[in-house]
C-alpha cells in the first residue's frame, strides 16, 4: 500500500548536552516538533487538545495520526493493507464494498491497481463509487483508527514527528470525531485486560491452531466446534472479524483451550510480526524485584528444590522403558508420550524444562513435531533433543533446521543421555 512517505523516521541528530527525549513544556508549544520518546501514552496524551498530523516509526512500521482540536480524525499504520480492510469490511457488513473490490481485482493492471492505493484512498474511492456511504466510511475509519493506535501505545520506545496544523483534512475520517483523551483511556483499560492473558497470549495477532481437529470435534462447546473449522492460519484479531466478536472476548474464550495444550499458538505472519507484543504490566515486575531483595538464598533454595520435568516422545514402549529406568533413579519427573498424535496438546499441559524427541514416528515425525512446538508461544525456548538411530549428516542438519537443540544417537549409555541432558538444562537456565 501506497500513500504517506513510509520511510521510517531518521533518528535525530545528536546535540552536545540536549536531551532528545520528550521534553513536555517543549513539546506544548512547539509548531512542529521531532525526537525519540519512551512511553506512547504519555505522546499522545501531550496531544490531546492540539491540531496537527503525528507521524511515529519504529521497527520498520510507521503510524499517521490525525488530530483536530484534541479529537481523533483518522489513523492507520503501514501494515495495514487489503487483506485486513476485507476483514473490516465483513465485520461491518459492507457486501457491495467486497464485491466491488473482487471486481476492481479481475480487470486491474499496471496502471491501476488497488494494492497500489493507499488504505483511506481505496475506502475514499468506494464512497465515490457509491459502494460505502458516509456511515460506513465513518464506521471503517474507527475501526482502522482503532487497530492502528492500540499496538501504537505498546511502543515502549520510537521515534516520532508532529506537525501543527488547524486544517488537517485527512481524506477519510470517523464523523462525529472522538476524543483523543477517550480513546486514550480506553485502550489503557484494554491493556489491562490483555495483561491478564499474557501467560498464554502475546499478541492478537498471533495465529491459534488446534493441533488434533478430532479433538476439537469432541468437546461440548459449540463455539469452540466453529472457531476450530475458522483455524486456517488467521489471527486472533481476524478471527474475532470474522465471527464479529471483540478480538478480547475470543481471546478469553481460547485461553482455556490453550492453557490445556488443545489450542497452540504460532507466531504472528509478516508483516504483522513486526508489531510491538502486548507489554508486561510493571506490577509482576515490582513484585519480583522486591522477592529478590527480601533474601536471594531462599530464591536458590527453591531452584534447587525444584523437580525437573524431562518429556519423552517415542511410538516405541520398550524406548520409553528404558528412558524411565535411565532417569527415574535421578529424580527427573518423566512424562512418557507414545503416540505423536497427542504429543503437542500433552506438552503443552505438562510444561516440560527439556523434550527427548525420536524422529521416526508414524502420522507426524520428529521434524514436524519439532517445528510446530518451536512455533508455539509456551515451548519455543525449550531444549528439545533428537534421540534416533539416523547418523547421516543430512539428518543432523534437518533436525537442526526444524529447531533441534541438540542430537543423541542410539544406542546410547546412561552417562551420555545425563550428560545431555545436564548440558542443556544449565544452558537454558
């Protein structure tokens, strides 16, 4: 998509003695004003009775903001594109929209091509082709607006330029205009939300996947039977489009489900992947670092004291047998998985600290099931070793590629597999 220069924003140049930061008293009065600034909410809450186009980079994304008197015009961001303006346009349900937009695909060229407007130039030229009317031009403004500025005010850092302007007229905009404070606040609140899903969930536009559809068909819920028929490698945020939900309440009924290991998460697709993920909020992190100052003996005891979880996945009985006489004696907590179908959603209710994987197994092998947990928020960081009979260099590098660890091969001794496994868990902790 085309439109405002999409350039990211140079960082400022550096002055002997001056703070490059957000400088309030500054930033209040200046016409026009650019810098780096470490907190998004407190960006836009400056703005919030001024004119002016904001514009903020970071991480190869930029953002446009539009304000008029402290209310919000319009807003977007450069990731934005066709695909997610369809997903808007159902949600709305704007039929003629979409069918003109399949239409305006088929006879496109190289002189006139839709993925070549920008996102309010194409909505601007549905309007005057008497596909959306006013309402609905308004209605897909504040939803783009909207998608645009919550993961704007997770930015922790970035760099930004405004421009004072008592004229700013963006070509589409949400009537009547909303306040900037308002919106401020409610995604403040939205945050909150978000945060009490963060143990599961990282980001809405992460990809929910049910690992095994018979699974899926089993359980009693009937919305959950429907969503798992939706799973096709869609977002959270464009799975709650589709079924026009709020992207937070289908977030809460998924995270159950996740939680169990049914459900897992792949990571968001570019260029969505280069948004900011939901932040932590600072009071888990106040807690900890009081725990740590109340004693740090106590807190190496309790590592200490805790049982390691090692996850055996093999369709062989007789390997997993032995993989528990090898390691019940070292006070190991072994989970033993012996079919590769059930392997994922069993992994991701025990939480393991380290996976012994085999590679040839029957329906989903050793590579593919590697690859998919690599792919998942709860186990990307864990170790996971390849234990298999292959030799072959090819097969150490496929291991390798679908995000091995590390690779043991059988026969092996008592002291090889400890020895294994003892590397990584120091590593990884």
């Amino acid at each position: 998509m085309t439109g405002r220069d999409t350039t990211p924003l140079n960082p400022p140049k550096h002055h002997d003695n001056q703070d490059e930061s957000l400088n309030s008293s500054e930033f209040l009065t200046a016409q026009q004003a650019s810098g780096k600034f470490y907190d998004a909410f407190k960006l836009l809450t400056e703005l919030s009775n001024r004119s002016g186009v904001l514009e903020v980079s970071q991480e190869q994304v930029n953002w446009t903001i539009y304000l008029q008197q402290g209310q919000l015009q319009y807003a977007s961001m450069s990731v934005q594109g066709l695909e997610e303006l369809r997903y808007h346009l159902h949600y709305l349900g704007c039929k003629k929209a979409i069918e003109a937009m399949k239409a305006a695909k088929a006879v496109e060229n190289h002189q006139y091509s839709l993925e070549e407007m920008s996102l309010d130039s194409v909505i601007y030229w549905l309007n005057q082709q008497e596909f959306l009317d006013k309402n609905q031009v308004s209605q897909l403004s504040q939803r783009i607006s909207q998608e645009a500025l919550e993961p704007l005010l997770w930015l922790s850092d970035g760099y930004y330029r405004w421009e004072e302007s008592e004229s700013t007229e963006p070509l589409v905009s949400i009537i009547p205009h909303p306040k900037l404070a308002d919106l401020i606040e409610e995604f403040r609140n939205r945050l909150q939300h978000w945060q009490k899903l963060l143990d599961q969930i990282s980001s809405p536009y992460q990809r929910p996947y049910f690992f095994n559809q018979r699974t899926a068909e089993s359980l009693s819920n009937p919305v959950i039977a429907k969503l798992a028929k939706l799973m096709r490698g869609v977002s959270i945020h464009q799975l709650a489009a589709m079924i026009k939900q709020d992207e937070i309440k289908l977030a809460r009924i998924l995270y159950p489900h996740i939680q169990s290991g049914d459900i897992f998460l792949r990571e968001a697709k570019s260029p969505w992947n280069r948004l900011p993920s939901i932040p932590k909020s600072a009071k888990p992190e106040q807690a900890n670092d009081a725990a740590q100052q109340t004693g740090n003996t106590r807190s190496h005891s309790s590592v200490s004291q805790k049982t390691v979880k090692i996850a055996c996945v093999d369709d062989s009985p007789t390997i997993l047998r032995e993989m528990q006489r090898l390691l019940g004696e070292e006070e190991y907590e072994i989970t033993k998985i012996e079919n590769p179908i059930e392997a994922a959603s069993i992994l991701f209710r025990v939480k393991p600290d380290l996976v012994l994987m085999d590679i040839s197994m029957p329906e989903i092998n050793g590579y593919k099931l590697c690859s998919l947990l690599r792919n998942s928020n709860m186990l990307w960081e864990v170790p996971i070793i390849m234990v298999t009979s292959r030799t072959g260099v090819i097969d150490k590098v496929r291991a390798k590629a679908s995000g091995a660890t590390d690779y043991l091969t059988k026969p092996f001794t008592k002291g090889s597999l400890l020895q294994m496994i003892e590397k990584h868990l120091k590593s990884n902790n």
